[in-house]
C-alpha cells in the first residue's frame, strides 16, 4: 500500500500501542488510537475504518512493510495485540525494502539539483545516504537530466538566489559579446533556464523596462547597499506570449507555420509554444499557427528546422526569417 502522510500516522500510532505494556489493545482500541491519531493531525479527517485497520496490520507485518513480530493474545473472542519485544519500534530499526526503493528514486531525481543555489547540502548528502544504506544502483542511472556542468556563470547562482530571497541589490560586472565590461547596479528578480543556459531578470536604473543578464557573460557580483526596488511581476505570466528569455514591447502576433509531414510528429509531441494551433492538414504538410511575440529565440528555433518548416505570415517576420537563410546561402556561394 502507498506510505503516504497519512499512513505514516497511522503506522507511528499503531506502532505506540504494540510497544505499550500498561495497556491491552484489541482492534477497536486500536481504531480509536488510529483515528485519534488522525484527527490530531487533520480535524475534519472521517478516520478510517476496520478494513483499513486490518490492512495497516498486514503490512506492518510483512517484509515490504516493517517486518514487526506481533503476538496476538485471544481471550474469549477478543484479540489483543503486542510486540513480542516490548523494546522494539519501528523507529529503532534500518529502512525497510519500501523506504530503501523511495530513497533510491529521491536520490536520481536530487542529483538534478547538484550545483544549483541554496541545495549544496545535496553533495555531503547522496554519499552518506548511498554509504548508510547502500541505496547506489550498480546498474548505469535510470534517468539522465540534460544540463552543463561547466557553463560559466554558474557560481554566481547561489549569491543571485540568496539576493532575489532578501532583497539585496546587486552590483554587476557584465561582458556582452564584443563589447567592454559593463558595471551596473541592479535589483534581481527572476532567475530562468532557457536552451541550458540560466538568465537573471531584474531592474537596471538605466532602463525603464526589465534588463536580462546570460550569467555565463558576467564577471563578478556582489551585494551592495542600496534601496531594492521592488516588482509586482508574476513571472508565470511575463513569459506566456514569448519563446525564451527576450521580450519585446508590443502585442502578441499571429505567426502561422507550414511544417514538413515528416517533421510535424516531433512538432505535436513537443509544441513550439503552449499556444500551438494545427489549422490544416495536408498529405505532405501541416499548416499551424503560434500567437506569440516574435523574439531573436524564437527565430533561432524556427531556423533550426532548416528546410523542414516554412513561416507564411506575417510578411515582417517572414522576410526576417527569409533574409537570415539567403545570408546564410551566401557563406556557401
């Protein structure tokens, strides 16, 4: 059965009755010390019946369980249970199979967080946990997680998350590509993933509109002592009408894409953006449509679909898109 919140009470109640030598406990005493439990807990709980109870038993029980060793005392039709060691708790003994497993896939999905802000505990922690219960696969991982160990920038992220959390201005020595480096005081908001990459969202001074900074283009950082302005952004909704990170002033537009029919499976799987429409389809092509603000990301990805996917309208945006694949020609010329 799932160990959930609420089982896990029941088992810890359960468990304080079969190691209670001043009192007898039969199954309606323990129903009550069950339910009792569980309202504690939550008061408007219904409690669970005997079923349950009986249930909850079985799988203390067994080897999946805890793998308790009860003595079940009968008198006249009454039955009273107790461990056969008053000592014992399943508080005092190693994980059971169960535990051991919900461990294991805990850790798979806890390596994703390695180098990430606020989680450095997880380094000291899967190696005690792998040493202690033995919990480390000897097969190759389940899961792989796509992300770059080595991208710079990311020792900045601690320092960014701590800020964004308190409140702190930042002072920011930042290099765009072929320019100098740059120092600006800034109030971070947001930091995001795009593409493997991470972008830090804030208030620069300069500017009226949100700044993003690439952390693998800044150089140093630190925190300084200046009033933080505050933001009542949702960043749930800011990046709702854009692909990526970039987003420019103006309304969301129409772009209607024809898509190869070889390509479009990939394409439904994995929308382009959560407001993908299919509107026609044809034997060799699929036509959909995207209502977004067209961005220098959502450029890029349509280009990396090569010839596979045509962009219809608008007319703007298609030359734009036409004029990057002729430059591209021409490096082949």
């Amino acid at each position: 059965m799932p160990n959930t919140k609420n089982a896990i009470i029941r088992y810890q109640a359960l468990d304080k009755c079969f190691s209670n030598p001043g009192r007898r406990f039969d199954i309606p005493t323990l129903l009550e010390a069950c339910n009792q439990a569980l309202i504690a807990y939550d008061p408007n709980s219904d409690g669970i019946k005997r079923r349950q109870l009986y249930e909850d038993i079985r799988f203390m029980e067994s080897s999946q369980g805890y793998g308790i060793d009860l003595i079940k005392i009968k008198e006249g039709r009454r039955v009273f249970y107790r461990y056969q060691n008053s000592s014992y708790s399943i508080n005092n003994q190693p994980i059971n199979q169960l535990e051991a497993e919900q461990l294991k896939s805990a850790m798979m999905v806890l390596t994703r967080f390695r180098g990430m802000p606020q989680f450095e505990w997880i380094n000291e922690l899967l190696p005690k946990l792998d040493q202690s219960f033995g919990l480390r696969s000897a097969n190759n991982e389940i899961m792989s997680f796509e992300s770059n160990p080595y991208l710079k920038g990311l020792e900045h992220l601690s320092t960014i998350f701590s800020a964004i959390n308190y409140k702190q201005v930042l002072e920011i020595e930042y290099q765009p590509f072929e320019k100098p480096v740059q120092k600006v005081h800034f109030c971070p908001y947001h930091l995001k993933q795009y593409n493997s990459r991470w972008f830090l969202l804030g208030r620069n001074p300069q500017y009226e509109t949100l700044s993003n900074y690439p952390l693998d283009r800044i150089k140093s950082i630190k925190e300084i002592d200046l009033p933080y302005v505050e933001t009542d952004i949702d960043f749930s909704e800011y990046f709702e009408d854009v692909v990526g990170v970039t987003l420019h002033e103006g309304l969301p537009e129409l772009i209607k894409l024809k898509v190869a029919k070889k390509l479009w499976p990939y394409i439904e799987t994995k929308p382009l953006h959560g407001s993908q429409k299919k509107k026609l389809e044809k034997e060799t092509y699929v036509i959909l449509t995207l209502e977004v603000i067209p961005n220098f990301e959502l450029e890029k990805l349509i280009l990396s679909f090569g010839d596979e996917m045509e962009v219809l309208s608008p007319n703007q945006f298609r030359d734009k898109i036409k004029f990057r694949l002729q430059k591209n020609v021409s490096y082949y010329d």
